[in-house]
C-alpha cells in the first residue's frame, strides 16, 4: 500500500487539528510536555486519507524509558494493510525514542498509568465499561506482530454475592475502628479545593512503588478528577472514603462506584507505613456496605495488575466473567 508516516509538526495546523478533533484524549495531545514527544499520522499517499496514528515520549521519570500511545488504526482497513500500517508506525515510534536515549519502548501507553493504557483482549462476552480500555480485537495482534512482548497482564472480573463479601470484609472494618481507624466520606462539595489535595498527596506517596509510577503534576491530576465534581456525578463518590489513622492523619483512601447495577471496587492506596494492618479491606466494607443495603449484588474487581494482592478479594467467589488486559514492551 502506498503511504507515508509523518510527524504532525509537519501537517498543516488545519490537518492536524483534523486528525484529533474528537479524540477522547484531543485535550492531552495540546498539552505542554517537557520531554521528547512527537505524534505520527500515517496517511494515504494519493487520497491523504488517515490510516493510523501514534504518540511517542519519553518518560518523566525515567529518560531510558519510551511509552508509545494515542494508538489507532483506520477500521476499514484489510487485516494486512493495518500490519503494514501499524508496523510502520510503531517502528517510527521506536525510532524516535530510541534517537533520544530511551532502551525500551512500553505500550499502549498515553504519557504515564495516570491517563489510559493498556489494550483489552477479546472477552468471550458483550460487556463493556467506560472504564476499561476501548480497542479493536485486532490492535493487540498488531503490535506482536511489530515485535512487541507482554510487559504486563491484568484482569477485571464480576462476582455476585455481595452481601456475603461484605460479611467478608467487616471483620477488619470493625478490628480498624477498634483501633482507633476512621473511614470519612470523601466530601463532594468541597472535591475541587479540599479533597483532591488530600487525593494528589495520598495518591503520590501511596502508588510510589507501583510498576511504571511516574509523578503527575497536581494540576493534571485534578483534570482526572474535575468530572466528579459534577452535580449529577457527585453521588458516586458515595461508595468512596479516606482512612484516618488514629493521630488524624489521612493515610489512604478507597474510590469505588456503582455503574448499572454493580459495584466497582476501582482504587485503594494506602501509605506505606500502614501496610499490613488490613486496612484495603477496611476501607472497601464502608461503601460495599451501602451498596448492599442500596439492593446491589453485584460487583467488578477492576482492572487488576495479575498476581497482585487485590487479585484475592475474589477468589471465594465464583467468577461471572473476566476480561483481560495486556501491556506491551520492546527493547530497543
């Protein structure tokens, strides 16, 4: 097929502009970022038309690292002509990290973990979330094809019972109150000039040591969190608390949501220093609780790193369907 891979540097600002109008991520793409970054557009060499797209940086944190996102390929492609495609592009990818230090390229990957990566495997079922990766059973085959090896796998799975996993659960609930522990809702009303602080420094401290953290600016990480603050999105911060540590102190938080009629148990941190205490499933039981008594039943582990320690919350139950999850890497 005849076409070519640009960077967009050297698009027109009308044809640049074109290419991501509409983009879940369009806002990202016009964001400042202080290191390396280009993005590539492979284009139909008569028509212009857009084949496919790609982002290329290298971290923040770790300049030897290169993350390669903002990944599509044009749906009416042949299976062969988005191989061709999606080969050139990530080896333009590669190139353009690998001529600015990085020795290992990782992906789908948009900038850092704070913001969308990963690619979805094909599920045996019609289910689909928000918050789960949007992608064609094809691109994941695209990138092995190009070379690329599993870095990472993950998982989300739906149980029932969830009367019985807050049974579970309310034991440590109950020995962290008695310790002097208490589990404060997150307060919608003040989200924006209160809470998100206490969310940033919490969320800094406490995935420190998780796999590929990067430190995010508090200003894009309060854009994370800005359409919670939404009359109509605050309630589901209901299943949602921090953990106060005996002195006072704010050591962690639990984010979880109802979405249909399920429980999502999304996102636990807790700092290092009070590891241990059992304090995950302390913090969960407060909004597992009321959405029991809300008449849910139904409850998502959600988008777990496999072999983590949150992978357990439900291996007493059996598993209504998982989906799965697969990072890439390269070596450069």
């Amino acid at each position: 097929m005849n076409f070519s891979v640009v960077p967009q540097e050297k698009l027109s600002a009308e044809d640049a502009a074109r290419v991501w109008k509409g983009h879940p991520l369009e806002a990202l793409i016009a964001m400042p970022y202080p290191n390396p970054r280009e993005f590539w557009i492979a284009r139909h060499s008569e028509t212009g038309a857009i084949l496919g797209t790609l982002g290329s940086c290298i971290s923040l944190k770790h300049g030897e690292r290169g993350h390669l996102g903002f990944f599509s390929i044009a749906s009416a492609l042949a299976d062969s002509e988005a191989s061709e495609v999606a080969t050139r592009l990530l080896e333009q990818g590669c190139r353009h990290l690998r001529e600015n230090g990085a020795t290992i390229a990782i992906g789908p990957l948009h900038l850092n973990t704070w913001l969308p990566y990963r690619f979805l495997l094909e599920p045996k079922d019609d289910l689909r979330f928000s918050w789960e990766p949007q992608n064609p059973p094809l691109w994941p085959r695209l990138w092995q094809e190009a070379g690329f090896e599993v870095e990472m796998t993950y998982a989300s799975e739906g149980f029932s019972e969830l009367a019985r996993f807050a049974d579970r659960i309310r034991p440590a609930h109950e020995r962290a109150l008695a310790a002097g522990y208490r589990f404060v809702p997150i307060d919608a009303e003040r989200l924006l000039d209160h809470e998100i602080p206490k969310l940033y420094r919490l969320s800094m401290a406490g995935f420190a040591d998780a796999h590929l953290f990067e430190p995010l600016p508090e200003s894009l990480f309060r854009q994370l969190y800005v359409p919670l603050a939404d009359k109509n999105a605050r309630g589901q911060l209901r299943h949602s608390c921090f953990i106060q540590a005996p002195n006072g102190d704010t050591i962690g938080f639990s984010f979880n949501f109802v979405q249909g009629t399920r429980l999502i148990l999304k996102t636990i941190a807790v700092l290092p220093e009070y590891r241990g205490k059992g304090l995950s499933n302390a913090a969960m039981f407060p909004g597992v609780d009321l959405a029991v008594h809300e008449g849910i039943q139904d409850w998502v582990t959600a988008l777990v790193k496999t072999g983590a320690q949150s992978e357990s919350y439900g291996r007493q139950y059996p598993s209504q369907w998982r989906h799965d999850y697969v990072l890439f890497s390269k070596k450069l």
